[in-house]
C-alpha cells in the first residue's frame, strides 16, 4: 500500500511553465540525521540558481521514504510545515519499489520537467546539479554523475571494490550490454521528463532493490535518450550508516542483478536477431535480385548492385516495422526522408557489395558469384549495416 503525505499545496507550486521545474527526489531509510542538512543544501543550491530578474527553474523537494523506523518521515513533516515545495511520499521498503513510486509521482503530481534522484547521505555532491542542469539545457536527456571517468573516484574499500566491479562492470556492463554510460551503479543524475522519462513503462519494471540503477539506465536508452557523464568524487557519508554489506539483502541484491542482467541480455539478443532475421530476408531478396539482372545480360558487379537496391526496399520496411519499432518512423514526411537517408547509407554497402562480388569473380570466374555475395554480406555488410542504422536512420535522440 502506498500512503502519501505533504506539506504544501501542490496547486501553490504550479507556476508560469516558462519556468523548468526541476524535482530533486530523495530516496530515504533510516536518514534522519541526513534529511534536514541535504533539504537546506538544495534550498540554497536552488535559491543560487533562481536568483535575478529571469530565472530559469523551479525547483521542488521530494522525499520518498521508506518508512523508516528511524523516524525520518516525521523530519520531514515538521520541515514541510514551513515549506511549501516540500513533500514526502511514503512507500514499501525497497529502493526500486521506491524510485518507481517517486519517478511517477514527481512526473503526474509534481509536473516535473527534470527529475534528479539521488541519496540523501552526501556521498554524491548535490552541488554538481548546477552543472547537471547546464548538461540538460546543452541538450542532453539523461546525465550522469561518474566515478569511472577522467576526474571521478570513489572511496570504496576492498569489498566494495570488489562488489561494485562484478555488479556494475562484469554484470551490467558487459553480460548485459548496458553501456551507453560507465557508471550504471549511482542513483544521482539528471533525467529529462518529456519524450524521456515519460516513455519509460514504469508499471513493467519488476525490481525491488539496488539494481533499479542499472534497469533504469537501461530502460531509458530505449526511448533514445541522449547520454553524458560528468566527472563525480563519491565520497563519505556525511552521518548514519551505510547500507551495504553482508547481509540477506545484499544477497537478495546480487541474485537480483544476475536475473535482470541475463533479463537484458536477452532483450538485447532480440534486437540484433529481429535485424538478423531482416537481414536474410534481404540476403534472399538481393540474391533473387543479382540472379535475375545477371540472367537479363548485366554483369555481376552491376547485377549485384541493382539486387542491393532492391534488398535495400525491404530492409527499410521490416526495420522500421519490427527490428527498431520502439523507434518507428510514423510521419509519412519522415519516411520519406528516412528512407532517402536509408538509400544514401546503404550506398556503402552497394559499393562494398560492387567490389567484393566484382573483384571476386575477377579472381573465381563467374560461377562463385554467390559465394562472393555471402562474403561481402557475413564479413562486411552485416557490422556496417548494424552500425549506420543504430547511429543514422533509427539514431538515438541528439540534441
């Protein structure tokens, strides 16, 4: 059950929407020591930032906590007595369950246009949002905070390194493939709302714990968001105690990042089998093609080239229907042009195809005609095609 309370009126913060309302959401348990000092930090950050005669945000403070025994909920209502950007909701224990709870809430209730999560314990530094907010306004949908780039470091001791390589580098990373940023561990960034967050299908995400961090960067990358890590030093917790260790959560944690990462994997494989698929339909549609125009008199290079172009035509269709359809192309404007830059990226594989078959059956005669065409396809055409259409017709979202 989820219980809600707040301090101010939600309606009193609703103003002019030339304003971008920045919802800084903290997830909470057993920080009662921890709230009080990070809500006046992002008061002051907040106010720096909102100062002149045309300020750009709006910021709003929630809290998602966790019931926590420790009492950090009444903190927190006593602080919303005098605050009117303030609010606490109140959820199950689990740190996914939580941020769920809190990215629906910030984005239906709070109208956010940014979301920033984070922790509540200053080991990551909430002074870093001004520069996160500047990555936003470049551009950039989802920006991250990271210990794993030129400038980042972590305090982590023996075990922790040890811990948050295997989840975040040897599962994450690379079993997963979840690899639009290094640091896929950290619950601080920043997150555009609009045609980003709002795509994500929160009522799906089946994860309790940590990994949440992880699926989230990962379910975000799906809607085509654009990805920037800045440099971030994780340091020490400023009061209370941390809550990772040796304990039958942590192993709940471990057995839940091997299932979610295998989970995406899949996933993953499914994409790259669905453009297989297309693939061999355009290997067939291409060889029927080459047979054809080689049997009308055209000699093989050519023939070859013209059974690209018709290979070309279905690719394009059974791509955008079914290999990349989380980013179809629907307006018949964009169709057009998308298919003209379709046609304009496959010329590489039309000349790659023209010199391996052309040159080939220079060497072979004409009768391996065909095994040229499996070679120009199996070693060539296959990582070029896979890489312009993920980077150039069904790119994820730039600036």
């Amino acid at each position: 059950m989820l219980y809600l309370n707040y301090g101010g009126n939600i309606a009193s913060i609703v103003l002019e929407r030339k304003k971008m309302r920045v919802v800084n959401m903290l997830a909470t348990y057993n920080e009662k020591d921890n709230v009080g000092p990070m809500v006046e930090t992002l008061e002051r950050i907040a106010k720096d930032l909102s100062e002149g005669q045309n300020p750009k945000y709006e910021f709003v403070n929630l809290v998602v906590d966790s019931h926590s025994p420790d009492g950090t909920g009444d903190v927190v209502r006593e602080l919303a007595k005098k605050r009117k950007n303030l609010f606490l909701l109140e959820t199950p224990r689990g740190l996914g369950v939580s941020l769920i709870h809190g990215y629906r809430y910030a984005m239906e209730e709070l109208k956010a246009d940014v979301v920033i999560p984070n922790d509540c314990d200053f080991q990551w530094d909430p002074e870093l949002i001004p520069q996160m907010l500047e990555k936003i306004e470049e551009g950039y949908d989802v920006v991250v905070p990271s210990r794993h780039i030129k400038g980042g470091k972590d305090n982590f001791n023996s075990f922790r390194k040890l811990t948050h390589f295997v989840s975040n580098t040897l599962f994450n990373y690379y079993w997963a493939g979840i690899r639009e940023v290094k640091d896929l561990a950290g619950n601080f960034k920043a997150i555009r709302v609009k045609n980003v967050l709002d795509k994500v299908e929160l009522d799906k995400l089946n994860v309790k714990g940590f990994v949440i961090q992880s699926t989230m960067i990962y379910e975000l990358s799906k809607t085509g968001a654009k990805f920037v890590e800045i440099p971030a030093v994780f340091g020490n917790r400023r009061a209370g105690e941390s809550k990772v260790g040796l304990s039958k959560q942590f192993f709940k944690d471990i057995f839940e990042t091997v299932k979610n990462a295998t989970r995406i994997r899949i996933e993953r494989s499914r994409q790259f089998i669905k453009f297989g698929t297309v693939g061999f339909i355009g290997f067939i549609v291409n060889s029927l093609g080459l047979e054809l125009f080689y049997r009308i008199g055209l000699a093989p290079g050519v023939a070859a080239a013209f059974g690209a172009e018709l290979a070309i035509i279905s690719n394009f269709t059974l791509n955008n229907l079914w290999t990349f359809s989380e980013r179809k192309i629907f307006k018949p404007a964009d169709i057009v042009k998308k298919f003209l830059m379709f046609n304009l990226t496959s010329a590489g594989a039309i000349a790659i195809q023209f010199i391996v078959v052309g040159f080939g059956t220079r060497l072979t005669g004409d009768s391996l005609r065909q095994l040229w065409l499996v070679i120009a396809i199996g070693f060539f055409i296959i990582p070029y095609n896979w890489f312009m259409y993920n980077r150039v017709i069904w790119k994820k979202k730039s600036a």
